[in-house]
C-alpha cells in the first residue's frame, strides 16, 4: 500500500541558475549534479565511522531545485541531511564563479517512487524556503532540532557545531564555518572573499547586494567560531 514517510526534508533552490546554465557547459553541470548525487557525509572520528547510512538519503533534482530527504527513524538523520547541504554549498563556492544555494529543512510527510514525488512535507519545505529564508541560507526551526530524537551523541554534535541561530532566531546550516575551516588557508577561500567583495563594489540591484551583505555580515561569526573551535581544541 502507497503511504507518505515522516521524514526530514531539504528543498534547496541554486540561486542564479539560469546564468550559470548559459555560461557553463553540459558536461560541467552534469558533473556537479554527478556529486550532488553522490555528496559524502562527514567522518567523525579516527575510525572512519560514517555519520549516518548513506544509502538512507535519496535526492531528486530539479533543474534549479534539489529534493533531499531520510526517514526520521534512521539514526542521525537530521544530522546527516544537515552534513549534504553543509558540503554541497561549499562545493558550489568553491567554484570558479561561486552559486549561492538558499534552502530550508523541514520535518513532514512525503511521497517518493520514482519520478513521483509530493506531500504535505514537501509544501512546507518548499514554502518556507521561498517565503522566509530570503538570504542565501539554509534554514530551520528550533524546534526541528529541540525535538529530534534519533541522534546519538555524535549526531547531536554534529547538529549544535554546523547550525547557528541567526539574527531572526531561526536556524541555519553554517556553511561558511565550515568553508573557512576546511579552506581559510587555501585559494578557494581567498577567492571567494574576493567574489563577494568585487560583486559589492560593482553591482546595483539590491537584491543581489542583498545576498552578498548578508555573506559578508556573516563571515565574522564563522571565522571567531572557528578559532575558538582552534583555541579548544589544539591539537586537531
């Protein structure tokens, strides 16, 4: 019998992609999507232990829109869903013209079989996104985080260490944490900084202003995050 499955929910919209469709090959889109497809989730020991199943994420693509979602019952699920926005917006800055992503993280009931894919849960994701995450952020709620309970200690690190409460008490994945902490010393990062700085010297439209400044308000935070994460931890 066909039946919804409470799960978290991720709906991601890539900001600026039909720009980035006219200017970038097939074969170059393709092998993003590729690794989309096939986004890691993050090791969290010495052991190599996986935070989550892998194979428990399912992913459908969209032209300019991601559907990311796991049954709620699997072990470190909302962790895990956090972890594949986490590294899919840093792989898309690190490219050579950086895509922004905005996105939000819901809790609900959705429907998934081959190419069908809707429910109550998906609305909501997708609304939220589209109503109310309005920077280039990935958003949730509180509650979403106060309330899951199929974590494990390591799971519930994870969550509290690459989430921050921004300024209109939502939640939001921290991705420029964990940019500036896997790459503060490599080009890819200089880079970037230097995109967002030349995108605010040179552009208009406000809307677009808009993104960057909120990028460029919130590199602060996640560089003073990271060198406390230093200052606590020396020997990483």
């Amino acid at each position: 019998m066909s039946e919804y499955k409470d799960c978290y929910i991720a709906f991601l919209d890539i900001l600026g992609f039909k720009n980035f469709v006219e200017h970038t090959s097939c074969e170059d889109i393709l092998k993003i999507f590729d690794e989309i497809q096939h986004q890691y989730i993050v090791r969290i020991n010495e052991t190599d232990k996986p935070l989550m199943d892998y194979q428990k994420i399912h992913k459908k693509i969209m032209s300019d829109s991601i559907c990311i979602y796991v049954e709620t019952s699997v072990l470190n699920s909302l962790a895990g869903i956090i972890s594949v926005c986490d590294y899919f917006q840093v792989r898309m800055l690190r490219l050579e013209q950086p895509i922004l992503v905005r996105g939000a993280i819901v809790r609900g009931k959705i429907y998934a079989e081959d190419d069908i894919t809707f429910g109550p849960g998906l609305s909501s994701a997708y609304l939220l996104e589209e109503k109310t995450a309005i920077f280039p952020r990935i958003i949730l709620t509180g509650t979403i985080i106060n309330d899951c309970n199929s974590s494990d200690s390591e799971g519930l690190n994870y969550i509290n260490d690459y989430t921050y409460r921004d300024s209109d008490a939502f939640y939001a994945v921290d991705y420029l944490y964990l940019f500036y902490g896997l790459s503060h010393d490599q080009k890819s990062w200089k880079d970037f900084m230097k995109y967002v700085y030349r995108i605010l010297d040179t552009e208009v439209d406000k809307s677009i202003r808009d993104k960057y400044l909120y990028i460029e308000q919130s590199v602060p935070r996640a560089i003073k995050k990271y060198t406390q994460f230093i200052k606590d931890n020396p020997n990483t």
